[in-house]
C-alpha cells in the first residue's frame, strides 16, 4: 500500500521569500511522485513529476522537488514566492507499473498563502 | 495538447433524481479513465477506475450501483449519480490517461460541482 503524508496543511509565506511544502511518501515498491496545484473550483495541474531518472526535478512556475530516498522525502521549493503561487498543492504517489492501473493515491494537501 | 474536458461544470437538482457529468480527452485517446471526489477542503479520493469497452473497477465503500460509470470510447466516459441525495453533494473529477506517448501520466478535467438540494 502507498500513502502520502503532507506536513501543515496551512503554510504562509511572503511575496519574494522561499516556499517549502513537505512530503513523505510510503511505497512497497518504487514510486512515482506527483505535485499538483488546484486553484479555487478548478481541476489539477501537474507542477512536476519524478519517475527514477534525476532526483532533482524541475517543473514549471519555478519549482522543483527533490527525491530522496533515504528520507522518503519530496518536497516541493521555489526560491522566490509569487502571489499568484497562492493555491492548493497536493503530493501524490503512485507506483511503477506497466499497462493498466498506476493508481494516485493523494496527500491531504497544503494551502499555500503569499502575502505582501 | 492533453486536454481534458468536463460537462457540467456546475450542477444543481433535487434529491431523488439522478445527474449524469461527462469526461473527455479532447486531444488523444484515453485508454483509462479515472473518477475523483472531492470534498470541501480536502483531498482526492478515487472514487473508480475505468478502462474503455470494459467495466469499471470501484474502491472499496464505493457504491457501483449508485455511481454508474460508463466508458464507452476512447474519448469519453460519463458518471451517472443515481438518486442523487444531499451527502453526494461533492466536486467531482476525472482524469484520463494514455498508456502509449504520454506514458502514464494522468491529465485532471476541470472538476464538476455537484449541489443537491
């Protein structure tokens, strides 16, 4: 079975100061590893993913993520928050499997606030 | 490219009745089909998976015979809720997936509200 656990489900930064979202995954075999962001009343996008090539992984808006499986860590980073960064972001994992399935299994989430 | 569509994005009906919401890759073939719910403030729970031309595989605590879902093309599945009453009222969302070019990597639908009254 996979899990994901997000640590703060409420994280408030500055406009201009580093953003760190917390995940920890829970896999029995390897995993992908998901970030998502929601805005209000709307469906997911795929910020990045990381699928066993590098470790460090680089999406889009400026974040990135980096594997680590000692810790069983991935957590997301963006050196510089933007206003318009503020939303939902969720982790997800799901496992490494060929054909049918691959199965998400999602975070809790975290509500990320930018302020002035 | 990978663009999934939703329809309704909003709904309201009376308890009782049953509303239908409708998922499709508008770009490329989806060979599978995923159905979410989510509630206020909180995450995704899958609700089932659907691969197209065969019935679909429910999680556990999920109703089949009041979440009936359908994918019958490649380009189109659809979640009827059937007597819909007011605890089904969630946002719903689907995701598809194609296992060839794209890999395995799921594009979100825009989510559908459901409000029953």
């Amino acid at each position: 079975a996979q899990s994901v656990t997000q640590l703060g489900s409420h994280v408030s930064v500055s406009e201009g100061a580093l953003v760190l979202l917390r995940c920890n995954y829970s896999s029995s075999v390897p995993p992908y590893l998901f970030w998502y962001v929601q805005y209000p009343n709307q469906g997911l996008q795929l910020l990045l993913k990381y699928t066993s090539a590098a470790t460090l992984v680089k999406g889009i808006n400026g974040f990135e993520a980096e594997f680590k499986k000692s810790e069983t860590s991935f957590h997301l980073t963006k050196p510089s928050a933007h206003m318009s960064d503020a939303a939902e972001y969720f982790c997800a994992v799901s496992d490494i499997v060929t054909g049918g399935g691959n199965k998400l299994t999602f975070g809790t989430g975290t509500q990320l606030k930018v302020e002035l | 490219g990978a663009v999934v569509s939703q329809h309704p994005s909003r709904v309201i009906c009376k308890s009782g009745t049953s509303v239908k919401i409708e998922c499709r890759s508008l770009d490329f073939q989806a060979t599978t089909m995923f159905w979410y719910r989510q509630f206020p403030k909180q995450s995704l729970m899958l609700m089932a998976t659907s691969n197209e031309g065969s019935k679909a595989t429910y999680e556990q605590g999920v109703e089949k015979d009041k979440f009936l879902i359908n994918h019958a093309s490649l380009t189109l599945s659809t979640l009827t809720v059937t007597s819909a009453h007011p605890e089904d009222s969630s946002f719903y969302i689907c995701s598809a997936r194609d296992g060839g070019v794209m890999g395995n990597e799921q594009f979100f639908g825009p989510g559908t509200r459901l409000t029953v009254l």
